[in-house]
C-alpha cells in the first residue's frame, strides 16, 4: 500500500466534494487538503444572492477548516499556496519552501476571475466575487454606499444586479452585448430578461465597454466607449473566469482551456487528477455545481480502486433572478442548430434543436420554467 496521502489541493466544491464521496466510500484512507485561503467550506453560489438577505460572510460559511478536518477526518492546511507540483517524485513545493510527498494527487485549483485592462488611476479599486473572501470585501465596500456599475451581463453579473437592486442599490449593468445572458438566450428571452431587470431600476448600458475609471472626489468615474460617463461608489467586474492552469502547465501537465483530464479525470500524469472550474474533461470546461458533484462521485470511486467514467446528465442552471424566474440549458457550442422560441401567457420558452430536429437545450423565463422538468427528461446527457 502507497504510504502516502491522497493530497487535495484546493478547498472550494470540487475539493471538498471529493473529500467527502472518498470518505463515505473508504473510511482509512489517508486524505491530505492544502489551501491558499482560510478552508472553510461554504456554498459559492450564494454569494451571488446573499446581499438582499441581509447574509454577512459569517453566516455564509459553514464549518470552518478546523470542523472539516474533523467530519472528514483529515489532515487540511489552511493559508498554505503550492508553488510547484513535482509529478515525476510525487511531490509538491510549498509557498515555504516544504515538499510533501503524494500518494495520488487531485488539483481542485478552481480558476481566476478575468481582468478587463482598462484605462484611469481607479481602474485598481475594481472588486470581482470569486470566493468568500472577495465577498466580505464587497459586502465591506458597500457600507453606506449606493452607486454599483457592473461589468459583465452573464450569469454571475445578472444575479449581483438583481441582488444589489433588491437591497437598494442603484445598479449599472454594462456588457459588449446587445443583451443579457448572450450566450444562454436567443434575443427574445434577452428582452424579456431585460424588461424585468429594468423593472427593478436596473440601468443597462449594453453594446459598449468600459474604456476608463478614474477616481473622482468620493467615488469612481467610469467613461464608457460610447462616451457614457457613470459615477458609481462600487465596480464590481463579472466578465468571466479563467481555470487556473499555471501550475499544471508548468509541471509538464497538459493544459488547453483547463488542466487537460480523460473521463476518469486522470491526467496524462500518472496518479494526478483534476476537477472542478479548473479542469477540461473530454474538451469540456463546465463550472458550475452539477458537473463538479457528478465529477466528484466519479473520481471517488476511482481513488477507491473501482476506475469509474464520469457521466454527466442533462444539467440545466437555474438564473438566480428573482426579479426574473430563468433556467437554462445550454446545448454544445459547436452544435449546428436553431432556437424556436415562444412568448406569452408571461414567460418565453425557447427551445434550441439541432438540424434533424432534436432537442438539445432549452431556455425558459418567467411562468414557462415550470417546464423544467418535463423538458430536461428530454434532453440527451451532456457527456454518456
Ligand atoms: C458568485 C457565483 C455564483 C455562482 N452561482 C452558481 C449557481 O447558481 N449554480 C452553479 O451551478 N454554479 C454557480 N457558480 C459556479 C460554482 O460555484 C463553481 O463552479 C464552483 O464553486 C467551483 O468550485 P471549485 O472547487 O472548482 O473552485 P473554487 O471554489 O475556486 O476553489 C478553488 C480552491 O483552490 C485553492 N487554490 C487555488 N490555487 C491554489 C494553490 N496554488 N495552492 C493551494 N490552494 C490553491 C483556492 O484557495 C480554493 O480553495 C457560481 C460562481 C460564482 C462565483
């Protein structure tokens, strides 16, 4: 038997999830987790809906580090970065210049939120929420505030709109697009969407990006590229994140979009494994909780010596809108096909098919997400 632990590195859902399914299937197993930040465990996408509710970062976390360790029975370390990944030795490099040595490895290093180059001595007061730590210093932030300019209408800038709205900000929602959610809607559910947003006094500046921020006497000046200026107290950026593969890459791990993983989410390395927001499993980067949960499971019952594909079903999102019930499905990207949308009877329901005429994602608004389930029963798994 390896001596050695099975070392998870990152402690967000990915991370933890595994931890907990290796538990349930192997109650001795060694098990090792190592974190930059505080370990705690807490569900990410509540911090996207937490502010009308009045949830501090407090009441958002969980369980401490300390309460994990002793649930899963594990050794964690908080505050600690690896630098390095060793695979030849089976060792990593800590910030501190400490190896530890692995039995099998597992990178659950999630991905970094994207950073718009702009222009202006305000452009470093940008704040984006990728984790609870970015959350405190947005909830710190917005004391006694009341402007918010956000970049970014996809899902993330979409719920931080409705929730600050809902609290009793006034919210700017900027994006390239001609609509919110480009990628998910076809134009008339961006409409729809749109129309509700701006119901609850969200102001949208779309088809435009931010060129400049500068800080201006007791708040920050935007100057958007099509000549737009905005005063705003806060700017929160939710333009994308990017999976963190720099210390895969620089180890000799492949590495495209994400940390290169076959179905078993092994990489080409033997005994290291990826998954979550930081991993491309068969050419796919999905971040989002459902994949992570079926990845999790997988990837457990190969750690347990039962090599176990990961299969991922058909798994829609619900849009955290409540100013806008919304649950998408979106189809492959590279999938030829066409939306048929309808409207009405308060909703939109639009369907994606493919050219022989078979359902492949849906996306529904208002009353229509009441078919949510009939629709996903129809739907093909997004990996068999
Ligand atoms: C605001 C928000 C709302 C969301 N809402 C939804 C939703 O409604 N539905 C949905 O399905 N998905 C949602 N998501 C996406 C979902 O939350 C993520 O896909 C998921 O939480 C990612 O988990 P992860 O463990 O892969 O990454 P992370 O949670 O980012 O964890 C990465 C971990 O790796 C650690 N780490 C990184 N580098 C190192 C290093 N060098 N050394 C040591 N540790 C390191 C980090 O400290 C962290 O602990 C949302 C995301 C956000 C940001």
């Amino acid at each position: 038997m390896n001596p050695h632990p099975i070392v998870i590195i990152g402690s967000g859902l990915a991370g933890y999830t595994a931890a907990r399914e290796l538990r349930r299937l192997d109650t001795g197993i060694p098990m090792q987790m190592i974190s930059a930040d505080h370990a705690g465990f807490y569900s990410k996408p509540m911090l996207s809906n937490a502010l009308a509710s009045g949830r501090t970062p407090q009441v958002i976390l969980n369980a401490d580090a300390e309460k994990m360790a002793g649930q899963l029975k594990m050794d964690i370390r908080p505050h600690t970065r690896v630098v390095a990944l060793q695979p030849d030795a089976h060792r990593i490099v800590l910030q501190s210049g400490d190896t530890l040595r692995y039995g099998r490895l597992v990178l659950a290093l999630g991905a970094d939120p994207i950073r718009l180059p702009l222009e202006g001595d305000g452009a470093d007061a940008i704040l984006s929420v990728n984790d609870l730590d970015d959350y405190r210093r947005l909830h710190n932030a917005l004391q006694g505030k009341r402007e918010v300019a956000i970049l970014g209408a996809g899902l993330i800038g979409c719920e931080f709109a409705n929730d600050l709205a809902a609290a009793g900000y006034r919210v700017h929602l900027i994006d390239l697009a001609a609509q919110p959610l480009g990628r998910l809607l076809p134009p008339l559910g961006g409409a729809y969407l749109r129309n509700r947003l701006e119901a609850i006094g969200i102001t949208f500046h779309l088809e435009t990006t931010v060129r400049r921020m500068e800080r201006a006497a007791e708040c920050l000046l935007l100057t958007l590229d099509n000549g737009t200026a905005i005063h705003a107290d806060v700017v929160l950026s939710a333009i994308g994140l990017r999976p963190r593969t720099a210390l895969a890459r620089t180890a000799g791990i492949e590495v495209n979009r994400g940390i290169v993983v076959d179905r078993f989410l092994r990489t080409r390395y033997p005994d290291v494994y990826a998954l979550g927001d930081c991993a491309e499993v068969e050419g796919r980067v999905l971040p989002f909780v459902m994949p992570i949960m079926h990845a999790a499971r997988g990837l457990a019952a190969t750690l347990a010596h039962t090599p176990t594909p990961v299969r991922y079903p058909a798994m829609p999102v619900v849009v955290k809108t409540p100013a806008c019930a919304a649950v998408v499905s979106p189809a492959d990207a590279h999938i030829p096909g066409e939306w048929s949308v309808e409207e009405g009877g308060d909703g939109v329901k639009a369907l994606f098919r493919d050219l022989e005429d078979r359902l492949l994602g849906y996306a529904l608004l208002g009353a229509a997400t009441g078919e949510k389930n009939q629709l996903s029963a129809q739907l093909p798994p997004v990996m068999a």
